[in-house]
C-alpha cells in the first residue's frame, strides 16, 4: 500500500473527529473539559472504554507477543474482571460520595496534601509513560510503513501526531472524547475482527480448519502451572491482572474521569462491570489474530521486520497487513483500526494529565473565575510537548515489546497509588502526611531491588504482574511506620 494513500486516510480520518470536536467542543467550560458536565449515557461511556482500555499497544504488540507467550495473557485479563468487580463496588462509591474532579482529591481528604500530591505525582509519571509507549508505537508503525519513504525525521512525525490529538481535544475535552473514543472502539473492533476473516481466506482453509491446526495449537496455551517461578504461572498472571486493573483503572485519573462523567454512581458501575466481561472476549480475539499471523508468516514466507537490527514483532501486523499480497482492503482497514485504537487511548491521556495537573498541583478551581479558562489551556499545551519529547526519547532506550514494556513499568509506578489507597480505605489509621513521598519513593526503589535480584534471594524465582501487589505491600507497610501516636 503506497505511503500516500496512507497518509490520506489518517487526513480523512482526523477530519471526521473534529466534526464530532466541533458539536462537543461550543461550551468551552472548564465543567465541559473536566467533568462533561455529568451527563454522559454509561453504555456510551463503556463502550468507548474498550478502546481506551485496549489501545494501539494491544491492536499491535498483543498479537505480536503471541509468539513468545501464546495466550497467556488471557491469565491476566480473567484478573482484569476481578479487579473490575472492586473498582465498581469499593471506588466508585467513594468517588461520587466526596464528588472528586481529580481521584487524587480522596488522598487529600483521608491523609493531607502531601498525600494528595503524592498520589497525583505517580499518576502523573504513570501515564506520561504509558501514553508515550502507546503514542511511540504508533509512531513507529507511521514512521516504518510512510514517513522513512518521503525522509521525514521521526521527530516531526511524533509532533504531528500530538498536534493532532491537541487540535480536537483542547475545547471539549472528556466531553468530546466519550464520544470520539465510541466511533474509534468501532473502528478498532470491525478492523480486527475483518483483518481475521482476510487472513483466514488468504490462508484458504476454513476457521475450524485452522483453529484445530497443530500450528494454531502451538501458539494456543493459556493457562500454564507447570513452573511457579515462570512469570507466566497462572496464580501470578491472574492476581497480577486484578491489581493491574484495579491501579490502572480504578487508580487512574485517565480511566476514571469517563466514569465520573456518568450520572450516578449506579451507571457508573454497569459502565465498569460491562467492560469487564466485553475485554475476555475481546482479548481472546485479538491473540487469535496473534496467531494467524505468525502461521500466515510462517506459510508464506515473511520475514518479522527488524529494526535497527532488532527483530520487532510489533511490526509484524502492519507487515503483513500493508505488505502481505492480501489486497488494499486489508491496509485500508488496518491503518484505520491502528489509529482508532491509538488515538482512542492517547486522547484521554492527554486530556487526563491536563486535568489532574490543573486541579491537583495548580489548584484551579480555587482561582480567579476570569483565568481559569487560559490556566487549563496552557497546561494543555504544554503536557502535550512532554509527551513528544518523552516519545522521542523512547526511540532510543526501548528495546522490549511494548505491551510487555507498559505492564512493567506499571508494576513499579502504580504500586504507591496502590498502597495509598489501600491503606486509606480499609484502614482508619490516621499517618503523618509530610512523610509519604518518601514511604513511596522507598517502595519504588525496594520493589526495583526485589525484582532485580530475585533470582538469587528466592531460589530461582521472577516476578511477573504480582510485582505491582509488592510494590503495594510495602508502600501499606511503609505508612504504618509512620502513623500517628495518640499523645
């Protein structure tokens, strides 16, 4: 598929969302950006969080990661609904009891403003991460397939990308963005689900035919308990996956701030327990597709493309999508479900990070009515020039896959949010709050260490998402240490 027909589908493409910006965006509020103004439909709301909880990482690296650990990531995602089950009828009601803007406002309430902006710190760095993994794929796959033929440095291609997300983001804001996320899900659904149908006729057997293949069940395992020091063991996978959910949704401004949008807490419950159930199922679809296209490699003689004399798995569904002798119906689809799945997720996070940040560390709704407007405005800009400087660097220091990469760096991350919040909800200690950055910078660094030579200090054993429930454990038992003693 030739570079610029490409190109003109993501200009087609873009234009469409800011039609849907420009009906969204013409109450230019603080109240529209931040909240939606409460009055979002919660099966409208879900149904886009698939898209943002799924991403461009798992429209690419998930079937790309099929070749070395099959299908055991389904392990985590059957965890993913367990932790669903706690966000809904543990956090949730907390939220909308206290009416937070910003989840990190329940920290200030509980603990004091160390702890509030502790919390939001964490979140801060998380999703500047894990926007900037999922916006550096993408990238990369634009970079590879379209801009390297035309000699255009990656740099500008980052820059265009966030330019834009902030063109139709920086008036509506959340508002635009439930209803931007819903067409970029559809669009992300249809293509994986059609891009399987060409495959399997490409491959000229039936879908049976193939699922009952030997090579099909060579990538097909899903639950794996012969080794508990694998990371791949299924408890590890399963309770990796519950907490994985429960800090990178329930603990997470970006996910959260579509739920606050609904109108009682009742919705926002159906909105989160229903997208749930929906990612098993669509998890399993996109490993499948994982599947199909190493077989389809594998009969018919595509090389996984390599980078920098890397071999990159990542890129092997744009390979075969773009260049695979499937016809243009495939690239057609594909460039549209890449984009749709990546912008689904990289819009709320900017969106996300503008918001925490202004109500978190600026305090906005505390001054003057006249700036508030220009204050969210200026953040918005400049959160966006992060992100492309944090993207640029990737090019340089990423080497894993990158769904491998986003969990791993969440393990770390999250963890204080995890403890913070633990530790304020099932416990009615009260702690010494000018301490807790310091209680959650050790938990980083004593969960690094851990993980770093675990080898050695457990007989042989490596953690895998359970490291995120560590990290937790020692930032609950490093709050004890510093409670307060009745005088």
């Amino acid at each position: 598929m030739q570079p610029i027909y490409i190109l003109s589908l993501i200009i087609i493409y873009f234009f469409v969302l800011l039609t849907i910006a420009y009906f969204t965006g013409k109450n230019d509020s603080n109240d529209t950006f931040f909240k939606a103004n409460k009055k979002s439909p919660w099966y409208i709301v879900a149904f886009g969080m698939i898209g943002a909880s799924l991403s461009g990482v798992t429209f690419i690296s998930v079937p790309g990661w099929v070749q070395s650990s099959q299908f055991s990531y389904m392990q985590v995602v059957i965890g993913y609904l367990f932790g669903y089950l706690v966000i809904a009828y543990v956090l949730i009601p907390i939220y909308y009891k206290i009416k937070v803007t910003s989840i990190y406002e329940f920290l200030k309430h509980r603990f004091g403003p160390t702890s509030h902006k502790t919390g939001a710190f964490f979140f801060f760095v998380s999703r500047v991460l894990g926007a900037s993994f999922r916006l550096f794929l993408v990238a990369s796959v634009l970079q590879y397939f379209i801009f390297d033929a035309w000699n255009i440095p990656f740099e500008v291609t980052v820059i265009l990308s966030i330019l834009l997300i902030w063109i139709y983001t920086f008036k509506g804001g959340i508002k635009t963005i439930v209803w931007t996320d819903t067409l970029q899900t559809l669009f992300m659904l249809i293509a994986v689900v059609a891009t399987i149908i060409i495959i399997v006729n490409g491959l000229n057997l039936s879908f049976s035919e193939i699922i009952s293949s030997p090579e099909f069940e060579k990538y097909s395992k899903i639950v794996f308990t012969d080794d508990f020091n694998d990371k791949k063991y299924f408890i590890k996978s399963f309770l990796g996956g519950m907490f994985i959910a429960i800090a990178m949704t329930g603990l997470d401004q970006d996910m959260m701030q579509k739920n606050l949008t609904c109108k009682n807490t009742k919705e926002a419950q159906w909105n989160v327990i229903s997208l749930g159930v929906v990612l098993i199922f669509v998890n399993f679809v996109f490993l499948t597709l994982g599947a199909l296209l190493f077989i389809y490699a594998q009969k018919m003689g595509i090389a996984i493309p390599m980078v920098d004399g890397n071999v990159k798995t990542d890129l092997l569904f744009p390979e075969i999508a773009l260049n695979g002798n499937l016809g243009i119906s495939i690239g057609i689809i594909f460039v549209l479900g890449l984009i749709a799945a990546a912008y689904s997720s990289a819009d709320s996070a900017l969106t996300s990070l503008t918001t925490s940040y202004c109500i978190d560390f600026l305090d906005i709704e505390n001054k003057e009515q006249s700036k508030q407007k220009a204050i969210r405005k200026r953040t918005h800009i400049v959160i966006s020039a992060i992100l492309v400087i944090v993207i640029v660097i990737f090019k340089y220091v990423l080497e894993d896959n990158v769904i491998s990469s986003v969990l791993q760096v969440a393990s770390y991350t999250y963890g204080p949010l995890l403890g913070l919040f633990a530790f304020g909800i099932f416990t009615n200690i009260n702690i010494k709050d000018k301490y807790v950055w310091l209680i959650a910078i050790f938990s980083v660094v004593a969960t690094y260490f851990l993980n770093k030579y675990s080898i050695n200090l457990f007989n042989g054993y490596i953690f895998g998402y359970e490291l995120l429930i560590v990290n937790g454990l020692i930032t609950f038992i490093g709050l004890l240490s510093i409670k307060k003693t009745n005088s």
